[in-house]
C-alpha cells in the first residue's frame, strides 16, 4: 500500500511533522509513519540531516525544502 505511492525515478513529495514528541511522516500524501516518543532523552534542539542509506548504487536529489515552526 505505502509501496504503491512511491514514484520510482520521479520526483516524490515527502512530509515530516514533528511536533514535541508526536512524529508523523507522508510520502506522496500517503502516511508512513505516526508514533509518539515520550521519552525524555530525545534532543530538544540540533541539526536536520538528510540521509542515504548504503545499498545498491542510487541517485538522490532534493528541492523545494522548507522548514517551518509553529512559533
């Protein structure tokens, strides 16, 4: 299901929200991801990486990357 709204060598739209402990994440409009980390160790502030994983040679490419509080 999640599979199905991946575009394989397009571009896909994907969205993190986070807020306090509460994460959510979408691809292409679809949810992947909604969990709660009520632990208290978690870093409050940091920096935001974006990552790919070691695995078979791949090309990865980002645009339009927008940051915004609720401040």
């Amino acid at each position: 299901e999640i599979q199905a709204a991946i575009k394989p060598g397009d571009w896909n739209d994907y969205v993190i929200i986070a807020k306090g402990g509460h994460l959510q994440h979408f691809i292409n409009g679809k949810q992947t991801v909604d969990v709660t980390d009520n632990t208290a160790v978690g870093a409050k502030t940091g920096l935001i990486g974006l990552q790919l994983h070691a695995g078979q040679p791949m090309t990865v490419q980002y645009k339009d990357i927008v940051i915004k509080t609720d401040k």
